[in-house]
C-alpha cells in the first residue's frame, strides 16, 4: 500500500498491496480493500465495507457500512451510496441492507444508489442517475429514476430483410441464435404471415405463451434455458431482445409478425423496450420446468465455462 500524502487517516490494515490513497482519505479500521485500488482525494470509508481489486474510486465519494465494490469497479466523483431508506437522527439499524457492485461496474459522477441494491457485472450507470432498483448485468441506465437505454457493447440492432414468399433466416454473433424471415403475404383482403414446424421453427413447440401489457420502463427475461428453446414472435408493437452467450451479445428489434428469433438452449435473454401496444408470442419447446431456469447471470457464465470445460 502507498499513502500519499500523510493528510489521509488509514485506519484499516487490511490494504492490499499497490494500492494507492490520495489526501484526505478516511479508512475506518474494518474496512477491506484489495490490490492495485485508486483511492481519490475525499473519499470517506466506513467500517462493513468490502472492496476488491483494481477499484478506483474517484473524489468526494463516501462509502457506508453494508456496500460492497467487486474487482474492478469505477465510482465517479460525488457518486452517493445510501445504507439507510428511512433515517433518523441517532438512530441506528441493527444491520444495514447489502448494496452490491458487481465486478466490472461503472458508476457515472453525481450518481446515486439507493441501499439494498444490486448493479449487475458490467453494468454502467449513467451520470446524475438515480438507481432505485437493481441493475441487469452490462445494462445501461440513465435518469431519475433509472431506467435501461441499452446495453454495453452490443451491436447496433440488426435491420431485418425485406419480406418475401420465401422464409430465410440469418445467424446472430451469438452462438445458435437465428433471426427468422417468416412468409408474408398480402392481398386486398389483407396480410397473413405463417410459420411452418421444422421448416420456420426448428423444434416442435410444446407450450406457447403471450406476454403483453408490459410497461415501457420493465425488463422481462433475464434468464437462460438449460435445455428448452424458444422461439419468439412479437405479433404487434415491437419490443427489444437482447441475446448473449456469456461471450458476445447482440440486441434484435422484433418490430413485425413476419419476423421470428430462435433462442436455443444457455443463452440469456432479456426483453425491454416494450412498445404500448406489443404483444410478444413465445413457442416453447417443452411444458414449463422451473429446474430448466437459470435465473442469476453469475451462474450462468459459470455454467457456460463448465459448458466449454468438458
């Protein structure tokens, strides 16, 4: 550990080593902080914090008991964390919610986290946000209060191919995933579009389901499938699927009921930017089996380098 100046107060011993802290730190004695941190001038540590390696934490930020920032976390400047929804002065909570910064995390200046919070890996909040709920991993959130843009280093949403008699389908950077030109036709007494079992869908589907009335600022999905498949139509409105095979992730906007997406089997999904009006149709290729869920993004990448291990 490097303490420069001497105008820090570095009461904690448990500093990795390569870490630097700047003027006027204050580091209670039970804090935790790991290798190779930044440390930046005014930043204030209290006792239940636990820091990883390679963090930088810029200036004016105070960090409170119950917060956790995984390797390689960035803090803005002013960036505020909160330990407490209800306070009192001189009162005390016996224990403080757990506010968790995954690993690879960004937290844009003047930001703030309300306590009990997780900010998914990857994930970047935008400067001056205020984040009030948990972050998807490598979301994009932005405003007051936060809400998803987007998501970090995704292609740009790929342009479908003009409709035509004929149905074709073209793969994604994301392995097994297919986006599906379905046949379309029209004549004056309107549009018809179908889709053929083992010709347009690439499974025999066992179970469908509708999601539709979501509102524009909710995520649905966040999962990954062991075995099932899926394939989803949004057969009015539009909405945004993100797909990612712990490696790559790519984002499709599903905007017409001619155009399908293939999800195979350990590839996470997520869904946002429902339209008002969308109605989002999902063939499965089972019945429903909360055993074939993988629900925490963690486990998933875990799963996905086991996967590949074998």
């Amino acid at each position: 550990m490097k303490v420069q100046p001497p105008t820090a107060l570095v009461q904690s011993k448990k500093i990795g080593p390569g870490t630097r802290i700047w003027a006027f730190v204050n580091i209670l004695p039970g804090a935790m902080i790991g290798a190779d941190c930044n440390i930046c001038d005014h930043v204030f540590i209290e006792n239940d914090v636990r820091i990883g390696d390679r963090v930088t934490i810029k200036c004016g930020v105070q960090l409170w008991d119950g917060i956790t920032l995984e390797d390689d976390v960035f803090v803005g400047p002013n960036a505020t964390f909160t330990n407490d929804r209800f306070p009192r002065s001189r009162q005390h909570l016996q224990e403080y919610p757990r506010t968790i910064v995954r690993k690879g995390a960004s937290i844009g200046a003047n930001a703030t986290i309300l306590p009990g919070i997780t900010i998914g890996t990857g994930a970047m909040v935008g400067a001056g946000a205020v984040v009030t709920r948990d972050v998807p991993p490598h979301a994009i959130v932005v405003g007051n209060p936060a809400r998803i843009k987007g998501y970090v280093s995704t292609a740009e949403p790929p342009t479908a191919p003009v409709a035509s008699a004929a149905a074709r389908a073209s793969d994604s950077v994301v392995r097994g995933v297919r986006l599906h030109e379905l046949p379309h036709v029209v004549d004056m007494r309107g549009s018809l579009s179908v889709g053929e079992v083992g010709k347009h869908v690439p499974f025999t589907p066992k179970r469908y389901f509708l999601v539709f009335d979501v509102p524009s600022a909710e995520v649905r999905g966040e999962h990954a499938h062991k075995r099932l498949h899926q394939f989803l139509v949004c057969v009015k409105g539009s909405v945004s699927v993100l797909v990612d095979d712990g490696e790559h992730r790519e984002e499709h906007v599903l905007s017409r009921p001619n155009l399908g997406l293939h999800i195979p089997p350990m590839v996470w999904g997520t869904q946002y930017k429902y339209s008002a009006d969308a109605v989002l149709l999902v063939l499965a290729s089972d019945v429903y089996d909360p055993d074939d869920y993988i629900r925490n993004y963690d486990e998933f990448r875990e799963a996905v380098i086991a996967r590949v291990r074998q």
